[in-house]
C-alpha cells in the first residue's frame, strides 16, 4: 500500500518515527511529507533513514513530477500525525500552501487525522468546527488522548499512541476497499467494515504467531526449506501489537525484521517450532500459525558435508515426516478442555484431484481448527511478495471471505476475526 505520511509541526512529531516504522515493518510503501515547522522538531534525514525514500516539503521540489498533485492521486491513504490545529484549520478551509496541504486536496483515497496540541486549543470553537467540517467530508479524525502535555499542563489532546493510529489506519483502509472486492467466485463474501476489529480489541490478550520457513538439516552445508520471506507473519504480528495484544512471535527463517515489541523465541527445525509452540498455546488465548513448516525431514543428519564421490554414485537421503503441529496444537486444546483460538495457514496449488480451496476445507476439517487461512501459490504468487489474496475459512460453517490487497490488509482480517471470536468466548 503506498501512504502519504504528513508530519505536522508539534512536538509529539517524535512520536511519529515509531508510527512509521509500524508501516513499513508491516510491508507498506511510505512517503513522509512534514510541514517546515515539523522539520524543527525532526529533521528530515530521520524520516528519509526510516521510510527509504526522499523527503520533500517544498512544491518547487522534482517540479517535472508535478508532486503536489501526483503524490495525491497515487495514494492509497494518508495519515497526518500529529494534526497540529493550523493543519486542520489550513484543511478545513481547502488551503494549498505547502505540498502536504495541497497532496491532502489531491487525495482522493481515506485520510486519518491524528490531533496533538495543547487542551485549549483542541475544545476551541474553531478547532471543534474544522474537526466537525472535515469529518462531515470523510475525513477520519481520532480523538486525542488525555494525559500530560507539554510543560506542567494535563489535558485532553495528547497524540495518541502510534499502534493505535496504525490499526486505525488499516481499519479505514479496508473498510473503503469493501465496498469494491471481488468476492469469492460463489457464495463466499469479501472483507468489510464488519471484520474490522475496534482499536485495542485484543488488550490483555495473549497472542503466539509462528512465522517464517523451518529449515532442516542434511549435512553441516545444506539443508531442506522453502520460499517463505515471513512478511506475512510479520504483518499479523504488527497488527496483533496494534490491536493491544501481547505478542509473542516464534520465529523460523525469515527475510524480514520482527517489529518492535514482540517477545522473539528464535527456532530453525521443525522439531524446534514444534516444542516452542505447544509450550507457548498452553499459556496463549490465540495462537496464530503462519510459519511455513516442512513437511519432511532427513531420516539422518550427516555429520560431514557429503562430498562427490569419485565412482560417480549419487547420495540418496531418505525423507522422514515432520510432527503435525497444528493438529497437535488442536490435541493439546482439546484434551485440556480448553485453550486459544487457533488460526491454521495452508499454501496450495491444486492438483488434478481437486482445486487449492477443496483442499483447504479439507484441511480446514481435518486439522480441527477455528480458522484456516488459504494462500494460493506457485507461478510467483504469494511467496516474498508485498500483495497477496487470501481466502479465511471458518470451522464454524460462515462462508470463506476474501481478502485482496496486502499481506498486512490480510493480517487485518485474520486478527479481526480472532479478536470477534475471543469476545464472543467473554
């Protein structure tokens, strides 16, 4: 997804770095657009290190490109944080002074406002005018929080935290992008504003995520593993933070940093994920299992790298299976009589037998858990990909829901889903 982060001129700017990281760890494209006086609190070079791309707030900048007006039409949302008053004054009256205000009249795309300023300020007549101006035009505006400002003073209007403008920010861009998905060809649905989950929703909640590909061992040199990049684990582990939840992220190979926040439990094997994950479901009220595990493994680890021989004869390795961790993890449950809502992930292809979703409702059966999520794969789809389409089956009889976009849109859904499904527990 492609976002226009405007940064506007007020100290809870510093803020705004965390923010950015949540994007871009979760796979999204950021420009960052501060105001001149943003600059005084934060330099440029900060959010051009973080985001990966140049920072600019002037018109006059890259003028062949027409940026004021280009950076608007490309967008797919656009976060302001902090909207300082001036901001949502300049807004509200449809001023073009700077290139963030004039991106912010170009923007057809969802624009989240995220207020910071002092108290008096924010309960202004004014100020309550432009927020009731701008969000009668669709402008998504959060309300501040209230607790220390600046100096000595207490109020409302403190910018609020950067997980929970991030999963405001995915909320409202999925829930314009339901109104247009291409549902599943049949009775399935796609994703709406009814899967999105409400801010917090998972506070006080433990959530286990296995992410990345498992590796195993042949000889010292080589091993047996897949194309998993673990952008998705790491999109549902971000959105998981984002939603309040305590997450704990059991990690394979990977490609990608894990987010901030996280407890890291590091595996390589399957064997490995196999014991750090029945461990951690016994304390979790979700577990969520993204890792792409290897279905086999060598009968034997050789201890020496395995050389040519000179007779010209080929080594043959035999392959074992792996454990089945996630219908063990549903054993586990269901023998303790009770435990986490468990979402399962399979990566098919089809075959001359069946196609990759009658696969999956058969896996979805067998395996027994609540949720499995169908990534269709092969032909460069999906694997280290930032766009992906996701097919979310419910063990409890709902239609499949489609989710097209990106690996962090997906990850949206699936926590929503788990987050319903816990509520409904109590």
């Amino acid at each position: 997804m492609r976002i226009i982060l405007g940064v506007g001129g007020g100290i809870a700017a510093y803020k705004v770095a965390s923010l950015l990281r949540l994007f871009t760890e979760a796979g999204h494209n950021v420009t960052v657009i501060p105001t001149d006086a943003a600059t005084r609190f934060v330099g440029t070079a900060t959010w051009e290190a973080l985001s990966g791309n140049p920072v600019s707030n002037s018109v006059f900048d890259d003028v062949d490109k027409v940026n004021h007006v280009r950076l608007g039409q490309l967008a797919d949302l656009v976060v302001i944080a902090p909207a300082t008053a001036d901001l949502l004054a300049k807004s509200a009256a449809g001023m073009a002074s700077d290139l963030l205000t004039g991106t912010l009249l170009m923007a057809s795309c969802p624009i989240l406002m995220a207020p910071a300023m002092h108290t008096e300020m924010w309960q202004h007549p004014a100020t309550v005018a432009n927020v009731a101006t701008l969000r009668s035009r669709g402008t998504v505006i959060l309300d501040p929080a209230s607790g220390r400002l600046t100096g000595n003073d207490s109020g409302a209007g403190r910018l609020p935290e950067p997980a929970e403008i991030f999963a405001a920010a995915l909320a409202a861009h999925v829930a314009a992008r339901g109104q247009t998905d291409t549902p599943h060809t049949g009775s399935g649905g796609t994703i709406g504003s009814g899967t999105l989950p409400a801010p917090g929703s998972l506070t006080g909640r433990r959530v286990v995520i296995t992410a990345g590909g498992t590796r195993e061992p042949i000889d010292p040199v080589r091993y047996l593993g897949n194309r998993s990049s673990g952008k998705q684990g790491m999109a549902l582990a971000a959105a998981a933070l984002a939603e309040g939840a305590t997450v704990e992220l059991i990690l394979a190979h990977v490609e990608v940093p894990a987010p901030d926040g996280v407890e890291l439990v590091q595996v390589e094997t399957a064997e490995e994920l196999r014991t750090a994950t029945l461990r951690a479901a016994k304390q979790a009220d979700a577990l969520i299992m993204a890792a792409a595990v290897a279905d086999f493994r060598p009968a034997e680890q050789i201890l020496t790298k395995i050389k040519k021989r000179a007779d010209g004869v080929d080594p043959v390795i035999t392959l074992v299976r792996n454990p089945d961790i996630l219908r063990e993890a549903v054993e586990q449950r269901t023998a303790a009589g009770a435990g986490p809502v468990i979402v399962g992930f399979a990566a098919e292809t089809g075959d001359p037998t069946a196609d990759p979703l009658s696969h999956a409702r058969e896996k979805l059966a067998r395996k027994g858990c609540d949720y499995l999520v169908l990534n269709q794969v092969g032909d460069g789809r999906v694997f280290g990909l930032d766009d992906t389409a996701a097919t979310i089956l419910d063990a409890g009889g709902t239609e499949p829901v489609e989710v097209i976009g990106t690996k962090a849109e997906v990850a949206t859904a699936v926590v929503a889903r788990v987050a319903a499904a816990l509520a409904g527990r109590g």
